[in-house]
C-alpha cells in the first residue's frame, strides 16, 4: 500500500528531520532529486541535456528555493536554465545565489514571455503545501506562455494540497517531484500532478501511520479470492443479485455478470429479468423473488430495482437476511428517503453503500464538497457503513476511519451501467469472506483496470468493462 499523509503532518515530520539535519542539506538533496527527474524528462523532450532549455517559475519560500537549486544543478549540466521571480523581494536567497554562480539567468516578469514560451521545459516552483486557493492573476498569466511540459515541485500551484481542489487558475503538470512521502493532492488531483516521482529525503523514520492509503496490484492480488485445490463453489462465495426491473433490465444483466466474471463460486439472481439474466449467464441460479433466492453468503441490492413499494420490500429483505450487503444505485436512495429501512439490519452486518455525488447529497443533505475524503469518513459514521464515494477518485472511508483513495486510469467507467458492474465485484468479494473496506477498495481498482482494458484507448460500453473482468484479474501480478 502506498501511505498518503496530510500536509500538516509532513511539515510536523520535515521540522524534526530539519531539526538534526545541517542548514540547507535537506533542501539540496530535493532540489538534486528535482534536477535528476528533470534532466530526464529533457532527454525524453529533446533527446538531450546538454544545450536543452528550462524555464523556473519561481515563488516565495522553499518551493522557489528547490526549483533555484534545481536550476543550478542542471546549469552544470549544461542546460541553459532561466529563472522567473515572481516576488523577487522574497526569493530563496540561497538558492538564488546558487544559481547566478551556475551561470542562470534571472528574468524580469515583464519579459518572461519569451522565455518561457521558447523553454523545453518549464519547472513550476511558484507555492508550495502551505499555499491555498487559486493561482494570483499576476502567476495565473505565466500560463499562456508555457509551450513545453512542466514538471512541479511537490504539487501543481493552485491546486489544493489536502483535498486536490481546484477552484481557478492552476497548474496541469506533465509529472510532480514529491519529497519524503506522498500528500493528499497526488492520490486526489492525477489530472493536474501527472506522474507522481517520490524522491526520498530520509522523512520515513519522522513519519507514523498514514492518514489514508492507495492499494497497489499486489495489495489486490493478495486479496483476490484465486481459488485454490481445496476450493468449491461455495469456499468461493455465493453472491446474490437483487437488482433490475421491467423498464431497467439491463442493471441485472451487467451487476450478474459481474459477479460471475469476478470468479464468485455461485451466483444467484432474484428479480425481474431472471429470462434475460438466465439467457445471457447460464451458470446463474435466476428466480423471481429474493424470497425463493436460496441461501447466500452476500447480497447486492439497488441496481434498477426502483424506489416504490416493492424495491423498499426487497431492500428490507435483503438487509434483514443477516449478511453482507452492498447498497447500490436505487438502494441509496431508498436508505436517504427512509432511513429507517435500516432498522432491519443487525449493526455488526457489514453494510456497503456506494453513492455518486447525487447519492451522497441524497444520504447527508449535502454535496460531498471540495474534501471528498472527509465527506466520505463522515458518511461512514453516520451510516455504521463503508462507504464507496464514486468519483474520478473514488474514496472508501470506514466507520472505524480507514480510508483509501483509487487513482482512476483515465475517465473511461464514466458510462451508464458502469457503476453496476461494480456493486457486482463488490458483492462478489463480499461473499467470499473479504473485509468489507478492504472488498471496496479492490473491487474498485479492478474495475479501473477493466475499464482501461475495454476502453483501448477509446470509448466503451458498460458491457465491454464486464467482458474485461477477466483479462483484469489475469493481469494482477501472482
């Protein structure tokens, strides 16, 4: 799992590394790391180094100061670096210094433009984590001029470094430099950090438990219920799907489809379109009713099912039957409107609830807001539940406060029925014994990693993301 800590917390951790570190080390060892990741990207640019050109943006405080060391590291590299100041008055004096020795140039802010627009690479080292809100209008100009890629010093400007908002003008790197660890804005901002490098500045011994994580391939390979020689259909879990209507069919077909791509030992189906769900997935156990179901190990509810009288019953059964369940889609929204449905589960049932920014504003009265993360931790508490707040990002937060955060692989699930094959990946590992936090999360980033695999660099249909499960789970590293 990669450790994601907020930015309160890592300037806590760099004071008392800074405290027995000698005077400017910890700043050039970054700022070298910096320099390192730069001259690669201008190879990747120009083919070279030597003679290439990079432009620094540079603000107050010590981001202005790594991107100055920076630059006088690739200066004695050969690369003709040019520094723009924007608040000279303020800037890192000794990186500064470095600099003019390197043989930088310093440029004025009114005759940037050239220098700019004619860079190969532009290093943005404008604020830093203790900086909030948009860009001022006198940096948010220097955008218009960059022609080249930009690599940031710890974050993109302007954009918020614990919640990864972005409420005006901000930069949109092509790769971030972070040092020590990861902040929030890398896991909830992917468009705008780019490819996040991690340069190590000795700050892991400074540092205690992450305050959320992001799960890596092997974190869900380990997780990934793999059936071994011992196994049967049900040691595999058996998942059942109450979902789909008469006007929302097609619900039933993708989460059904889901779960049985998702390796779950048996699934049943109960609902309306038991025919086409019977028709399309044979190996399904399809009924009418989640009354004449069968006995299962976890249930997905929600998806097409309706708001009325008769989803409310389903949704009411499927609570009170005693195991895991993953809310979906409709069941949200039955749960926001009464949440007294919720008095026929017992509260040590693990409960998933798994609402978009619609959903969620229907369960707390309130849109998730710019810290997603929170909103999310906050939804857990009320509901006893874990919560998959659907999003570019989407956040699991559980009740007991674990949170994790899957970077998505481009917009590709933004598509009707995507969020239906989900709740099938969820309930499947549901069923198959995972921890309820931890069954969201990799549900999650498989169904990325699908979605991607569909996609192949273009649109795709929630029927393709199905179809891909299984190339999704070939691809987790055993």
């Amino acid at each position: 799992m990669q450790g994601i800590w907020t930015t309160d917390r890592i300037r806590a951790a760099e004071d008392r590394l800074l405290a027995v570190t000698p005077d400017g080390a910890l700043m050039r060892k970054a700022a070298f790391g910096l320099s390192v990741s730069a001259a690669a990207m201008l190879v990747e640019e120009t083919g070279s180094v030597f003679g290439s050109r990079v432009a620094l943006l540079v603000g107050a405080g010590n981001n202005g100061g790594d991107a100055l060391w920076a630059g006088a590291f690739l200066r004695k590299r050969g690369v003709a670096v040019s520094a723009v100041l924007l608040k000279p008055e303020r800037a890192h004096a000794e990186g500064l210094a470095a600099l003019r020795r390197a043989g930088g140039r310093i440029v004025s802010f009114k005759d940037s433009a050239q220098w700019i627009s004619g860079a190969d690479l532009v290093i943005d080292g404008i604020v830093g984590i203790s900086a909030k809100g948009p860009l001022r209008p006198d940096a948010a100009g220097l955008l218009t001029y960059i022609n080249a890629p930009v690599i940031a010093v710890d974050l993109p400007s302007g954009v918020d470094p614990d919640t990864g908002a972005v409420d005006g003008p901000a930069i949109r790197a092509t790769r971030t430099v972070t040092f020590g660890a990861r902040k929030p804005v890398h896991a909830l901002a992917p468009a705008h950090c780019g490819e996040v490098e991690l340069v190590d500045i000795g700050l892991g011994p400074e540092l205690d438990e992450p305050d959320f994580v992001r799960l890596d391939a092997v974190d869900v390979a380990e997780a990934w219920p793999f059936p071994g020689p011992d196994d049967d259909k049900y040691s595999q879990g058996v998942v059942g799907i109450a979902a789909g209507s008469a006007t929302y069919p097609g619900a039933a077909v993708l989460a059904t489809g889901s779960a049985v791509h998702a390796t779950a030992g048996l699934v049943r189906y109960a609902g309306h379109a038991a025919d086409l769900v019977r028709s399309r997935w044979p190996e399904v156990v399809a009924n009418g009713s989640v009354t004449d179901a069968g006995r299962v190990q976890a249930w997905v509810v929600g998806p097409g099912i309706g708001t009325g009288h008769e989803g409310r019953e389903v949704l009411r059964f499927v609570l009170e039957a005693g195991v895991p369940v993953c809310a979906d889609a409709d069941a949200t929204t039955l749960i926001a409107h009464s949440p007294e449905l919720l008095d026929a589960r017992d509260p040590d049932t693990p409960l998933v609830l798994t609402p978009h920014a619609g959903e969620f504003k229907r369960l707390m009265g309130e849109a998730p807001g710019a810290d997603r993360v929170e909103a999310a931790r906050a939804a857990a508490r009320r509901y006893n539940a874990v919560v998959l707040l659907k999003g570019h990002c989407t956040v699991v937060a559980a009740p007991d406060g674990r949170t994790l955060v899957n970077m998505p692989r481009g917009s590709w699930p933004a598509t009707a029925g995507s969020g239906d094959v989900l709740s099938g990946l969820v309930g499947s590992l549901l069923a198959a014994g995972l921890d309820p936090w931890l069954a969201a999360g990799c549900a999650t980033y498989l169904h990325s990693i699908a979605a991607e695999l569909a996609a192949s660099g273009a649109p795709t249909s929630a029927s393709g993301l199905v179809d891909a499960i299984p190339a999704a789970i070939r691809s987790l590293p055993r």
